[in-house]
C-alpha cells in the first residue's frame, strides 16, 4: 500500500482537538435555504429506518433515502457523484488512460436481488485503500470491524455481538512458540480474514492477532516487523497441502509470510522490490497471485518461489482471487480495472472489466464459479457472470463508501457507510465524512477530522481551524469527491441479496435471489507521482459503514 505525504493535511488528530467546531455548522437545525428547519423535518431526514425486500418494491429507496422530501433526484445526484468523484491514483491519469480505451461491459444481468437492508450494524474503514473488512462464514453469519471491534451479525436472529475488542489490551491466553505474551495495546485493525472458524486481523504496526472462534481468548499475538512501513495490508485464510489450516500475511515491508494455524509458526517468508497489497492462494495451492505497488502484479509458485509477471495494468493493485476452477483469477486495479487471467496463457488478460468511479478495491467469485463480485471504493458493485464470458453484469447501485464484500451460500453481503444529511448550504461528502463542500456556490471549503471525528456531525477542522481551499489539492484524490446531499447521521447498515439479486450498500442489505437461480432456502432475519517506494503514513478512519449481504443459489464469496 503505498501512501502520498501531504504536509496540510493531518489524517489523525488526537480527540481532545475535536471538541470545539466552529459557529458555521452548530446549528444542526438549519435549513439549506437559510432558513430553521422544523423538528420534524430534520427528524424525518435524520431517521434511521431498515428496508425490507416487500418496501423495496412498494418502492422505498433501499437505502431508506427520501428522495420525495429532497431538492434533487436521484439520477441527478448520481450524475453528480459519477462527474465529480474523483479516483485516487499513484500513476496520473491511469484511469483516464482506461477510460480511453475501454468500455464497461454490457449492463442489465439480473442475478441478484435485494432482500434485506439493516442499520444495526456499524462497519468502520480505517485506511481508505484496504477494504477488506467484512466476511461471511455462512448465509447467517458475518464478522465485520466496526470501531476498534471485531463484531458478529447473526441474519437469523438480528443479533450483534463483540468478538474481540482492540481498544485495549488484548493479550494471548495459549503458550507458543514467537507467541507476544505481552499481547498489544490499542490496536488499530488495517485488515480482516474469517474462515474455518478462525479470525486473523492485521494491524497498522505489523501487528498479527489469531483467535480460535469456538474459544474464549486470544491464541495468538505476533509483530511481524519492526519496520517502519509495516502496515498489513491483507490477510488469506486457506488448506494446506499437507493438511491443516495455513494463513498468509501481506505486508507494506515488501513481505508476504505464511503461518500454520495449528502451532502458529512461521513456514515462509517471502520478499518483493515493492510493497504487496494482496495475496491469494489457488485453490490447489502450487500458485500465488501477488499484486501491490507496481504496475505489474506476479504468479508466484508457492513451492519453488518462482515468478511469473503479469503486465497490463497501469497503477498499483489491491485485491485479487482466484477461480474455483484454479485455472483463472483476476486482479484489481486503482486504474479502475479488474483484469481477468488464465493462467495458461499469462501474455494478456482474458477479460478488461472497466468500473464506474475508482479502483477496483475487492474481488470474490463465488464458490461454484458462477459469478465474480467486483467492488469499487464507493457507490458500486458489480456482479459478472462467468459463463457469458464476463461480457453480462448486474451493476447494484447506491451511494456510499465500501468498506467490504463477500459472499457466502446463497448471499452478497456489502459493508458501508453512506452520506445524506445537509446542513445549510453545506452536507458531508458521502465518500470521506472528513471533507465536505459548499453545495450552493464556492468556494470549497474542507475541514478534516481525526478517527473519533466521525462522533460529531457538526462539522470538522484541521487542529480546531479551517483548512484553505488552497491546500486542496494536497487532499489524495479519492478522499476528495463531489457535494453529497447523502448522511443518515452516520447509520452504518448491513445488506443481504439472494441470486437473482441487486447489490446495494448502507447500513445493511439483505438481498433474496431469484429460484431461478438455485435454491432458496434463506430466512429473513431482521486510495502527484508515481512512487514506487511506499511510505508509511497514518490511518484515515470513517465511520458508519453498511453491510449487505447478497444471496445467490448455490457458491460462497468468503
């Protein structure tokens, strides 16, 4: 992962800085006209509400948004983001470059359909490039960050409930070999992997913490680097060859590091010239794929360690996966690609399949190989279909930042927080609540806060002042993006879709496939040079995400 300095701008400020707002932005009850805004129009912009699949087709807006009651459509709000949102990028104009050359693949595949939309949960996102922090181990079950917790959502029963919480001090109770007795303190959680019953997170100091989901405690605490630039950037849970669970850990040190999951030792650690954003094993486990800051991604062998370049890509990448199938994966790309490769045959890529606004920032193709679910950083997810050669997708469609996807049996479920509440002229920028613009006029002005500033809604600042709008153009692109008249006061949500379902995102979506697609057997429950050296930089935290999960018939994302 790589970072861009900028000297104006303070991603992370220390809380006590956050207590005092300006005058502009006290009056929560002001109205965009100049005017006071009643009690109960404010309380009917600010209410959180959940959206089922029989409102969504009464025609609630799924994201429980009351389009009827605001100065702008939808579909111009949309045109708004699509025209003002502006991708983040380590290689100027990469997404330019790809915008030039080539299209999106044919819209209107209908494999999903939108099921379920909860706000109860809360996914965080605490570094705008790594976005996976949700995952599914069943069509029940989800574990997503939100705060300094690792929480559980049950679709069968609504509830959630706290795994592990990082605010403190978390320390492991079993005795290993390398085992950090003395554990760590206030961690902060870069990224996530659930799978086979174990939780594996990664933190912004090389920090590595294992728990055995059906124990109480923590098995396992190790830093894997001392580095300066140690962030872990991803994490992948999977078989071993040889029997037993293994995990491997992408790091910012230019390392990947295999670990069994039994007796928590390190089997292999492997170097790169550049930092390495996301690994993925292939699921005979003799390949790995290996992309990071480098336009070239590799194929590695798990075995022998040899390499493989695979060209094409013009800007750095962060996610990739496999093909059940072990003979086709795909790689995504902050020139606002996922690029689709055999593995006989690594000269080209098979598929080019082009986003809407940013960096392609997660991938999973479902576990019977159907379908493959791209995620951009906001707004949109993209459903392709595997057997009509990736040229047919389902395009799911909201407004708001991702802070992951997966899918399990039968599901999508997508993680985010969106923005919709205006204050006066002003309103959030639903991709960054550190920034926010003039609606009604210029010019820009930006206000940054630190991770609890998502506490307030009453504006931001930089150390208590106003940040000029000079210094704009030292704010990373991505964080920067167009006027959102979208904030239901920070309500993170959860979603869920079955096959034949629509993808969507705020505080949480359940999605119902069509039987058509398979069985449905689902309850309903309630990232201006390219550098390639990375830097270490601080976290961007926001809050208030959304998750969703999706159903299909028949494959697992996660």
């Amino acid at each position: 992962m790589s970072y861009q300095a900028v000297d104006q701008v303070d991603y992370m400020v220390e809380d006590q800085e956050m207590e005092d707002f300006g005058p502009e932005f006290d009056d929560e009850n002001y109205d965009r006209d100049g005017g006071e805004l009643g009690v109960d129009e404010y309380s009917m912009l600010t209410r959180v509400t959940d959206t089922s699949a029989a409102q969504a087709r009464r025609g609630k807006d799924i994201q429980g948004i009351p389009w009827d009651r605001l100065n702008i459509t939808r579909d111009k709000y949309r045109l708004t983001r699509l025209e003002q949102y502006r991708n983040y990028e380590n290689v100027p104009l990469s997404g330019e470059s790809v915008d030039k050359e080539c299209k999106p693949m044919e819209k209107g595949g209908s494999y999903y359909e939108f099921f379920h939309n909860t706000r109860l949960v809360k996914p965080t996102i605490l570094h705008f490039q790594l976005r996976n922090l949700i995952w599914a181990t069943s069509k029940h079950d989800v574990y997503l960050l939100s705060n300094s917790s690792v929480m559980h959502w049950s679709s069968l029963t609504g509830n959630l409930s706290e795994i592990l919480n990082f605010s403190g001090h978390v320390a492991p109770t079993e005795k290993h070999a390398g085992n950090l007795l003395e554990g760590f303190m206030q961690t902060q959680i870069s990224t996530l992997a659930v799978k086979e019953n174990f939780l594996v997170a990664g933190g912004f100091q090389g920090e590595l913490t294992c728990k055995r989901l059906d124990k109480e405690g923590v098995s396992f605490c190790t830093r894997t680097t001392y580095d300066d630039n140690a962030i872990t950037n991803a994490i992948d849970i999977y078989d071993s060859l040889r029997g037993g669970i293994n995990f491997m850990a992408s790091n910012n040190d230019c390392g990947v590091r295999e670990y069994d999951m039994e007796k928590f030792q390190l089997l292999n650690h492997f170097r790169f010239p550049w930092p390495v954003n996301h690994t993925s094993m292939s699921p005979d486990r003799r390949l790995i794929s290996v992309v990071g800051d480098h336009t070239d991604g590799l194929v590695v062998d798990s075995q022998s360690g040899k390499t493989i370049p695979l060209l094409l890509h013009l800007d750095y990448s962060f996610a990739s996966a496999w093909h059940p199938d072990g003979r086709t994966f795909a790689t995504g790309n902050q020139d606002k690609t996922c690029r689709v490769w055999d593995i006989r045959k690594l000269s080209s890529p098979i598929a080019i399949l082009k986003g809407n606004l940013g960096a392609v920032r997660s991938i999973r193709f479902s576990s019977d190989g159907q379908f493959v679910v791209v995620a951009e950083p906001a707004d949109f997810v993209h459903v392709y279909s595997t057997k009509s050669d990736y040229k047919k997708r389902q395009e799911i469609d909201f407004f708001g930042e991702i802070s992951g996807g997966c899918q399990a049996l039968f599901c999508i479920f997508i993680a985010f927080f969106s923005v919709l509440y205006p204050w006066g002229n002003f309103a959030y920028d639903s991709s960054d609540p550190h920034i926010h613009r003039t609606l009604l006029g210029s010019p820009w002005r930006v206000r940054c806060s630190a991770a609890s500033s998502v506490k307030s809604e009453k504006g931001f600042r930089k150390r208590g002042r106003l940040v000029d709008a000079a210094h704009l153009k030292t704010i990373p692109g991505e964080l920067l993006q167009g006027p959102s008249l979208l904030h239901h006061a920070y309500c993170p949500a959860l979603i869920i879709v079955d096959i034949k379902t629509s993808l969507h995102a705020l505080r949480g979506w359940l999605v119902r496939p069509s039987m058509r697609g398979g069985t449905n057997d689902y309850t309903n429950p309630n990232e201006q040079k390219a550098e390639m050296t990375s830097k270490k930089g601080k976290p961007i935290v926001e809050e208030g995400g959304r998750i969703g999960p999706w159903r299909r018939g028949g494959g697992s994302l996660c």
